[in-house]
C-alpha cells in the first residue's frame, strides 16, 4: 500500500507498507538505485512474523520529492514517517547502500529505533573495496569524483531494463557469484529487482546521484553512539559490498552481533535469511 507523508516544509515522502497491518514496526531503508518498492520481497515474511513494513523513497528517489541533504545524518524522514504513522518505536533495516542511513536512524532517535539491522550493507569508502567485484570498484571510485554522473549512468541501465531486460540482467549479473545469479532466476525476485531499479529513477538521476554523494563522503556521526541492539548479516560470497564492511560495522557498533551466510552473496541473503533478520528486527530496546 502506497501512503504519502508530507513534511513541514511541504516536500513529500512516499511510503510503501507491506506485511502486517497492525504489526510491529519495521522501517526499511532500500538500496542504492532502488526504491520503496523492493520491500514486497518481504511481504509474506512480514506477515508471518507480524511486523509491518515501512519503506520510504529517499529524496528525489521514486515518488518523494528531491531535497538537498549535505550528510547521511541529515536523512530526518525516518523521524516525519514514524511521526505521521504514529509509530512510537520501530526495528530499522538497512539493505546495501541504506544500510548507512539506518545507521543514521539509531544514531539519531535512539529512542525511537528497537533493534537495528544491516544487511548486506555498504560501509564507508575508506573501509576498502577487497573482494568486491571490478565495477564495483570502479563505480566507487567515479562516485567519489562524479557523483551525478554515476547517478546518470545507473540511469541509463533503468532504461535498458525497460527495453531489454534480459540485456540488462546479463550486464548486472556479469560480475556476480553463481548464488546470486541463481537468486535473480526466481521470477519473483527478478521482478522485484526490475521494478525496483526502475522506480528509483522514475523523477530522474538525481536523487540516486545524491544518494552516492552521501554514501562517498563523510556520515556526519558516529557509530559507536549506536545503542540499540544491533545485528550485523552478510553473504561470504558477496562480490557487491566487501564482507570486510560487515565486520567494521560490528566492530565499531557496541555490542553489535555479526551474523555472517556462508555460500550465500549480496542477492541470495535477503531471500534466505529474510526470517532471521526480521525476528532480529523484533528484538526489544535494551537486548
């Protein structure tokens, strides 16, 4: 279900709910060059477990307006959201590059986020690029220089999945592991995936090129002022997000419990550890 939220200075954020209706609460950061849409993989698990998922568009990404943000940490929509839900507390989920954003999210409304969750999640540059795959690297490092561009050029892809998806599988998939080719042969997930790559750029590049402005640059916070409980999961197969990330997250989070997949890559996790990484998302403040 597709609800609207409007911000004080009258930009609007769109929410997508999946899952329980009158579950607990789980926000859910989407990906880099994705969108709110991605969070129907997690519909059937949700409602299973009896959470509901919030997945909101960052700006300019999807159907939420653009906004300037200079820092991760001034990603203040997860605080609009669970405000005009009326959601007193949430578990947080961040997947690949909104992992730093859920970061953010416990970093800044300690007593609003459960559990935090990092899946699959992206780090800070200076955390290196060992065992991701060439382009990764290189996308990187453009983004680092040309942030914009990099937004352009993952745009030009949303466009060829458009017109020739499987063109445009074939080139997404051409670095990944076995694993998580197999994972985006489930009609399912592939789907999922198209539509979300797609949506994210439905206003244009921009809210994806900032998104890697962002991740590419300074946070602005801490780690180590996370005190909600914090699990950390990762595919040892990935070739998207170095596994040297996951355990910088859980060595500078406090506490932080590193959870790591063997066999499985960047793709392939979230379909097979969607169960453990929503029961952690249930965990109550405190422990």
């Amino acid at each position: 279900m597709l609800v609207r939220v409007n911000r004080a200075d009258g930009s609007e954020i769109a929410c997508e709910l999946v899952g329980d209706r009158g579950g607990a609460a789980l926000l859910m950061c989407h990906g880099l060059a994705d969108s709110r849409r991605s969070a129907w993989l997690l519909d059937d698990t949700a409602r299973q477990l009896g959470l509901l998922v919030i997945a909101p568009d960052r700006p300019g990404i999807g159907l939420s307006r653009p906004r300037r943000l200079e820092r991760v940490i001034d990603w203040a929509d997860a605080l609009d959201v669970l405000d005009a839900l009326e959601v007193e507390t949430a578990g947080v989920l961040g997947i690949s590059g909104g992992g730093p954003f859920a970061a953010a999210c416990a970093a800044r409304l300690p007593h609003r986020v459960r559990a935090l969750v990092l899946a699959s999640a992206l780090g800070m540059v200076a955390w290196g690029t060992r065992q991701m795959a060439r382009g990764e690297r290189l996308s990187l490092a453009v983004a680092r220089r040309v942030p914009a561009f990099g937004g352009w050029f993952l745009a030009r892809l949303a466009a060829l999945a458009a017109v020739s998806p499987e063109l445009f599988f074939r080139i997404v998939t051409a670095e990944v592991p076995p694993v998580d080719r197999e994972a985006l042969r489930d009609a399912d997930q592939r789907a999922a995936f198209v539509e979300g790559f797609r949506e994210a750029f439905r206003g244009g590049s921009a809210g994806v090129g900032q998104d890697l402005r962002l991740l590419t640059r300074p946070w602005g916070f801490d780690l180590g002022v996370i005190r909600s409980p914090t699990f950390v999961h990762h595919g040892e197969a990935d070739t998207t997000v170095s596994l040297e990330h996951a355990r910088r997250f859980a060595q500078h989070i406090p506490g932080a419990a590193l959870r790591l997949h063997p066999l499985h890559g960047h793709f392939s996790l979230l379909d097979a550890a969607a169960g453990d990484m929503l029961r952690d998302a249930r965990a109550p403040a405190g422990g």
